[in-house]
C-alpha cells in the first residue's frame, strides 16, 4: 500500500469496527463501493459533506441539444487528464488484499474511474460503465479514450490552456464557453460519441446487473463502502441481501438510504475502515 495515496485520518469506533467484523467473519462477502471509496484518492463525492452543488449531464439533454454535447465533451475532456491521473488509495488495496484471500467474492462498484481494477481487483462489476472508453452511439464502435482526447485536442488545440474548474465524480469540469468547440465524430459512421457511462434518465445494462446479481447470489455477505444508496441501481442490490437475510454492513460518512436495513451501519472513513477490516478478517 505504499505507492496509494494517503487517507484522512477518521478510523472507526471500535465497537462498530467489532460489530462489522463480526457480522462478516466466516463468510464470503460481496462488496458494493460507491463515490466515497474514492474521495481519498481526490475524486470528490456527489453527495458527500463539502460536495459542490451541480446539475449532472442527462442522457436526454446530452442527445437533444448539440450545445450540451459540446459543453460536455469539452469539460469531460479536461476533467479526463486530472481522472485518469488518480491513484488507488488504501482501501483499494485492501479489497485487493481481501479478494486475494478469498474473503472478497468480488466487487460491484457504481463508480466509473476504474480505480479498482488499476488496483489490482480481478473481479469487478462495473455497474454505471467506465471512463476509460468512449462508444458511437449509432454503429456501436468502441473507442479508447485516449484516443478520442487526442482527436479533440488535435482539433481543438485552445482546449488543454482552459483552466478546469471542481472535478467532478464523473470526470467532468465546468468550461467557460463552448460555442467554437469542435466534437469527436465516430471515424466509421460519423455519429454520435458518449463516453460507456450510465447518464443520469439511462437504465444500468440488463446484462451488467445479471451480472451483479449473479455475484451477490454467490455471497454470504454483503459490504456496502461509500455509498450513499441513492441511485436505484444500489437499492436493488440492497434488497435482494435483505430478502436473503444476509448480514449487511455499511460503511459510509452520513446518512445513507439503507441504514434502516444494515445489520451494522459505521459512520467513518471508507479507506481507514475496509484497512481496519482487512487486518481483523483475514487473521
């Protein structure tokens, strides 16, 4: 864990660390991480305390109005570098290390920066899609990213002197003005690029969530980490845990919409946490 980024230092208490574990111990367990496992690698929560106010893009403006599309791509693009530049922090690595022994089945993660599998989890489950790689929505071509950010800076050469606002958990910044900014075309059809994430008004694909279901089947456990369980998509997952009877453990700063339903619910740091549970699980 030396190379991951540092955490803030919220450990927690540990009679809730005691519950955790012992709600856990013995038994195969599904992860589900949300924005707060990635804060301490500087990718900021949507809903977080501190978190900025802001209107994310929809897929039905991203597809009507070729001006949200530009202010879009031009701030995702600028927010790519400053993304893709971010480490895993430690409680990456201690899902990694908890996988390894078996302990972890797998991870289901509503987060789109890839940091998990850059961590070196093998099994991941990435619900609302990936940053890293861009698709036509017309002929289905897939693009990496990178080579979609050097077609736009080839054509918008201002764009990389822009200064770039708050980063955004998606990726994306604030861009002053848009208006001469040229977008990336699908170099087999011409059509429309969005980068494979889920937008808020699109459904997670039918087979990524047969996917995250048939991981939560093959567990004894659920573990939620930074997740605040307002999207729809981690509720589900939630519920069909609780139909089961299996422990649930929460790990979040805040409120989250499943804490009426955790088996044991610990308000502090993901990182610090899923650390802690490492060393206590896998004695």
């Amino acid at each position: 864990m030396s190379n991951a980024n540092p955490v803030s230092a919220e450990y927690p208490p540990d009679e809730c660390l005691d519950a955790a574990v012992d709600a856990l111990q013995g038994r195969t367990i599904a992860v589900l991480t949300g924005a707060g496992v990635s804060t301490d690698s500087g990718i900021p929560d949507y809903r977080g305390a501190g978190a900025p106010v802001r209107a994310p893009m929809t897929f039905q403006n991203f597809m009507a109005d070729l001006d949200y599309r530009k202010r879009y791509w031009a701030g995702s693009h600028l927010g790519w570098k400053r993304f893709s530049a971010a480490r895993p922090n430690p409680g990456h690595a201690a899902l990694v290390e908890l996988e390894l022994a078996g302990i972890v089945d797998g991870i289901i993660t509503q987060n789109v920066d890839g940091l998990h599998l850059r961590a070196g989890s093998q099994r991941v489950v990435d619900l609302h899609g990936t940053m890293d790689r861009v698709r036509c929505l017309t002929c289905g071509q897939f693009y990496a990213r990178q080579s979609i950010a050097d077609q736009i800076t080839a054509a918008n050469p201002w764009i990389d002197t822009e200064e770039a606002f708050e980063l955004s958990p998606d990726g994306d910044v604030e861009v002053r003005d848009v208006q001469a900014f040229v977008l990336p075309e699908c170099s087999v059809c011409g059509g429309v690029l969005k980068p494979d994430v889920v937008f808020f008004g699109e459904f997670v694909p039918k087979e990524k969530f047969a996917e995250a279901s048939a991981l939560m089947q093959s567990a004894d456990a659920l573990l939620i980490a930074g997740s605040s369980l307002i999207v729809n998509s981690g509720i589900r997952l939630l519920e069909q845990a609780s139909r089961r009877k299996l422990p649930i453990v929460i790990v979040n700063r805040g409120v989250t919409k499943g804490d009426n339903r955790a088996t044991v619910k610990v308000d502090a740091g993901t990182s610090e946490t899923l650390v802690s549970l490492l060393h206590r699980l896998s004695k």
